[in-house]
C-alpha cells in the first residue's frame, strides 16, 4: 500500500533526536531551528518528558473520559499556574485544528451566533470550521466553505471597527492569532488585540486566542495575547504543549458555562497525553524556559538584525521570521544541505525559526555562523568549494 502522498518531502530518515539536535540514518547531526514546525518546546526526548511518559505507560495508557482521571486535573491546575489563567476552564482535545473548531464552535453555541471574523493571512487548521476560518483558498474544500467566516484584514483597527458597526451584533466570535506562524511570522498590533477585546465585550462576542503555534511560551510570555494585556476568552493550543505527544486543549474563560454533551472527544485528555504535557509544564517551570526563550529570542534577532542581506527580521521569543531576497532563494535549502540546519518557511520568501525553547547560546551562534556562512555560499555558489580548497 502506498502513502496518500500530500507532503513533499525532503529525501532525509530522521532516526534520533535530543535537545536541539536530530541525527539521520547515517548518522549526520543535524542542528533543529525548526522544532518540527513549532512542536518541540522543551527539547527532543527530553529525560523528564520521558520517564514521564513510560512511567505512565507502565499504569495505564488510556481509559475515556467516562470516569475520573485524575491526571487532567493536575494538569489543568499547573497549566492554570504556569500561564496566569487559573479561573479558566480546560478542555483536552488532540490537535491545533481541533482545538480551533472546538473554539468556535463553543462561541456559537454560547452566543447563539453564526458569524466568525478572522483575517488575512490566518492559518487556523484543517478541520470544517477551523479550515473555513483559514485564509487559503486552496486548502478550503467545498464542503467547507461558508458565508459565515468573514475575512477582514489583519491589524486594520478601521476595517474591523467598521465591520461591528455594521454587523457587531451577528458576530459569535473573532479568532486571531497573536502571532501569525504559517502567514510568516507577522504580530498583531498590541492596539489591534485590544480593539479586538474592547468589541467582543462590547457585542458579547467570544475573542478566540489561536495560540496553537505562538502559545506555550514561545513568544516569551505564556501566550503572545499577554504582550497586548488583554485576556481572551478562550485560548487554543496544542504544537508545543505535548512536545511531539499530540496533544491539544482549549482554556476557557469562567463566564462561558459548560453543560453535560456540549463539547466531546475520545482521545481528548488520555492519560498518557497528560503526562506528556504536565512534564512539559514541569520542564517550562523548572528550567525558566519562558524568560529562556525570551532572552535567546532577542539575542538571535539583534544578530539578525545585523546581516545586510536578511530583510525585515521580525518575531517575539523563539518565533522569529526573515525575508529571504530573490538573490538567496536557495538559502534554506543550502543551510539544510550543506549546513545541516532544519528551519521552517513561510511562503513564498519567509524563513521562519522555531527551535526549542532551550535552545542554548551556543546553538544560536552555531545557527548564526552557518547562516552568514550560508549568505555567502548562495550569493557567491563556488565560495564554499573554494573555502574548502584554500583550507585543504
Ligand atoms: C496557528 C495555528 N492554528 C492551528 C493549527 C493547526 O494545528 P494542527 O496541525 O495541530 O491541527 C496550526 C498548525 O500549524 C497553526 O499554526
């Protein structure tokens, strides 16, 4: 049987991973400045995520959400700790995408309402809603698409100010992210999320935080919403909470009430799941892995800022993206081929950096050496031969 071939693939087996790093078949070292699009937070195969993980094995891996499992709720109270949010509620789900359309669907049955805004540029997942709420045409089967989701353009205070004028009293929810990761990299205005709080208030509507990739800490604060000092009401997230265990959940504010049926799942807080993501919030706490990213976030883009030939370097923490001029747009590839660096892109000309959090100083001045040693190669394609040559 073959695989449904969705993915281009890059012609690598990665077979081990620690920390920062992963190794091929071959053996060959490759330095993660893509943390698996955004997943590793607290480093690959980390020992506490780990043990943490067979330990829970060895008792039990599953049971549904039928009986007690006590383990949701020990996590429920670190996560309310860790991100400042402890009279929220939690809901466990698998994905990023499933926390989305759980989100949304949760404001419509609380507001009774049917619009969703969203904006330009927007990645929210695949699943209906969360993929009719995505800006790409192109990913939106027929099925899915809706006259409900609106699209207005991101950071335009006027255009959404205008749009609940209009029509604030159909909106059930706004969904943004407070970092955009598949758009490349681009942050909401601190005065954008604010607006947007001030009119959800204002018209009962839900404010949706999609944390899914810029949450968990890596933005430097627990969400990038806590940059603009406002609180959502419900805040999505999944990537980095599991550390590569699939893992999502919803944190949902105290005035949106639950009752028994409304929101369901399956896998959706298993007790393995659980014990992957208090481990990660264990690591976060005990290794400062907030204010790390933060730090080493700051000293990559003040490097960055400094190569001539990267363009419009922007990012919080470790969620870092650059333009890649027309002149370098073998760049990511020569760094994954010849540097053996992973990042991520965005397209058509963004790189974008999501390392672990614990990325180190010296893995950060090991990524920025090869990637002026990288600029060069490109700009000039015999350079490294030549470097090599003279070194012999
Ligand atoms: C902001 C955002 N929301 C939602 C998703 C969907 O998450 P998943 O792929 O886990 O369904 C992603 C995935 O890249 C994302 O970046």
């Amino acid at each position: 049987m073959n695989l449904f071939n969705v993915y281009p693939l890059n012609n690598i087996t990665i077979t081990k991973a620690q920390g920062s790093y992963v190794w091929d078949e071959n053996g060959v070292q490759y330095l993660d400045m893509y943390g698996g699009h955004a997943v590793i937070s607290i480093g690959h195969t980390h020992p506490h995520w780990v043990k943490s993980i067979e330990d829970q094995l060895e008792k039990i891996g599953f049971y549904s959400n039928s009986v007690i499992i006590p383990i949701q709720q020990q996590l429920a109270e670190k996560l309310g700790k860790i991100s400042g949010k402890e009279d929220y509620q939690l809901f466990l789900c698998n994905s990023g995408a499933e926390a989305n359309e759980n989100a949304l669907k949760l404001a419509s049955f609380h507001t009774g309402r049917k619009k969703i805004v969203a904006f330009s540029k927007s990645f929210h997942g695949r699943t209906s809603l969360a993929v009719a709420a995505t800006d790409n045409k192109s990913i939106v089967a027929p099925v899915n698409e809706t006259d409900n989701v609106i699209f207005l353009p991101f950071n335009d205070e006027k255009a959404l100010q205008q749009y609940f004028n209009n029509f604030g009293e159909e909106v059930a929810a706004v969904i943004v992210e407070g970092i955009q990761g598949v758009g490349g990299i681009n942050i909401a205005n601190e005065s954008f999320l604010q607006l947007i709080r001030k009119l959800c208030t204002q018209y009962n509507c839900v404010y949706i935080a999609d944390s899914v990739q810029c949450g968990y800490g890596r933005s430097g604060k627990f969400f990038s919403h806590d940059y603009a000092g406002v609180n959502a009401d419900i805040y999505t997230m999944a990537k980095g909470m599991g550390n590569g265990f699939p893992v999502g959940g919803i944190l949902i504010a105290p005035h949106i009430k639950p009752k028994y049926g409304l929101l369901g799942t399956t896998f959706g807080g298993n007790h393995l799941a659980c014990a992957a993501a208090l481990a990660v919030l264990e690591v976060i706490e005990k290794e400062n892995l907030i204010e790390m990213a933060k730090q080493r976030g700051m000293y990559l883009m003040n490097k960055l800022k400094a190569i001539d030939t990267i363009k419009n370097v922007r990012g919080k923490g470790l969620m870092i993206g650059f333009d890649v001029p027309e002149t370098i747009k073998d760049l990511k590839n020569k760094l994954l081929f010849d540097y053996n660096i992973f990042t991520g892109e965005a397209k058509p000309n963004v790189i974008r950096l999501l390392p672990s959090l614990a990325l180190s100083r010296k893995q950060a001045d090991e990524f920025l050496e090869a990637l002026n040693e990288a600029i060069a190669a490109v700009k000039t394609p015999n350079l490294k031969e030549k470097v090599e040559k003279v070194a012999e």
